[in-house]
C-alpha cells in the first residue's frame, strides 16, 4: 500500500508509503490519502492523526512531476480534486500530528501546512519550488501560509523557491520543534499520545474556532466562540472532568 492506515491506542498512524521514489504522490496516492483522512475523521475511536512518510530521506517530496503534475498542466485534472488530501475540506477538526523526517516539499509541504503540530529532523529540507516551474502552491499554502506566519516570511518561501533546512522553518513559525532524526519518531508519538489524552469535543472545538473564527469581526467572532465554548463546557467529557477534579 503506498498509502498505509493503523489506528492504535486512539492515533490514526498515515504513513506515506513510496519511498523510493521520495513518497512522491500519484494520482492514486491522493486518492488513497483523502480515504485515510476521512476514515480517521469518521472514525468515534480515533482522538489524533499521527502523519509521515516512509524511510528516512523524504517525508514526501510532492506530486508525482512524471503523472499528477502533467494531469494538472494538461488539463485532465483540477487540483480542487485534491482538496481531500490537502484537508481543505469543511467540518475537519480533528488534530493532526506531522512528524517530517526528511524532504518535504511541493504538495508534501502543503499537506504539512494542514498539520496542527509539525515536529521536523534537524536533517530535514523543505521547499516550495512550484514558482521556478512556472506554477504555484495552490494546494493550500495560498491560503494557509501568511494566516500562520508573518507575510514576509511567506513570500520569501513562496517566490524564492529555494531550500531551506528545518532550523529556518522553526524560526519562520511553520515548525513547532526540530529534533534528532533518531528522536523525531518517540516526540511526534509523544505529542499525539499527550492530545490523544485530552477532551475530544475540546480539542475539536479548538481547532474549528482557530480555522472559522479569524475572518470575523471582533464581535461575531467573540459570539461564535461563546457557542462553541458552550458545546466544550456542556459535553459529557467536561462533567467528567469536572467530577474528577472534585474528587481530588
């Protein structure tokens, strides 16, 4: 499978499985990974997505340039097809966890930049080279990067083109941590393991209001998080936390 699916323990592990050729994404491969996002949103027993690529040299280096890029430029295929795999789909709230132990760019950066939590190896590289082929990031990163990171920041990744290591991302605020390659594996797993832990319905609710509330007024937006907090607080996972807090 280039695509590999397991939940344990609350995580739903995706592993981007073609490393021989970099986990560069097929036609197919978009098809697989939107069904895998979607089993694991629908999926009650799953609390976190746990996201990387298999090998060690690449967490995924983008679309396949020989078969989904040529669909795309040809005109066979439009890219909105890949909104799935890109989780530009509404009504996706569940955490993902991004563990990046190697090259990760083009559509494999975007796919990132869908990810709550991206902890990278110190020997990782990354780039958005679409501009030097004549094309752009249109898989999300249009809108995602200067919502999450200073504009600047954002245009020098976005029209330069060029690599950067993981330390440089870390500073432009795309990465939450680097570490040792031989660590990324045990903090990523960490990270998924501590969310995987907490309130479902708040976690959910965190992110919803990060994703829907920033386009808002100051008082639509407080109107809206008071709704959503009222969800949070009234949930049965609140009272039981509550009575454990009690309890003490």
């Amino acid at each position: 499978m280039s695509i590999s699916y397991a939940v344990r323990e609350q995580i739903a592990h995706i592993t981007l499985n073609r490393p021989e050729k970099l986990n560069a994404l097929t036609l197919a491969m978009y098809e697989d990974l939107a069904q895998a996002f979607a089993c694991a949103n629908e999926d009650v027993d799953v609390n976190v997505i746990l996201l990387t690529g298999s090998g060690d040299r690449a967490f995924c280096v983008g679309a396949d340039l020989t078969e989904s890029i040529p669909a795309l430029a040809q005109g066979r295929f439009d890219i909105s097809e890949w909104d799935g795999a890109h989780l530009k789909q509404p009504g996706f709230y569940k955490p993902v966890v991004a563990a990046i132990n190697g090259m990760c760019m083009g559509g494999g950066f975007e796919i990132m930049l869908a990810a709550d939590i991206r902890v990278a190896a110190d020997t990782a590289v990354f780039a958005l080279p679409e501009a030097s082929l004549g094309f752009t990031p249109a898989g999300g990163t249009l809108v995602r990067l200067t919502r999450q990171i200073p504009y600047a920041y954002a245009m020098e990744l976005m029209m330069t083109a060029e690599r950067f290591p993981a330390g440089r991302l870390a500073e432009m605020g795309v990465l939450n941590r680097v570490v040792s390659a031989d660590d990324l594996a045990q903090v990523a797993l960490d990270y998924a393991k501590g969310i995987a832990q907490k309130g479902k319905v708040a976690i959910s609710v965190i992110k919803e209001a990060a994703l829907t509330l920033g386009h808002l007024s100051y008082q639509d937006a407080f109107a809206c998080e008071a709704v959503l907090g009222q969800r949070a607080f009234t949930c049965e996972e609140a009272k039981a936390g509550l009575q454990r807090f009690l309890a003490r």
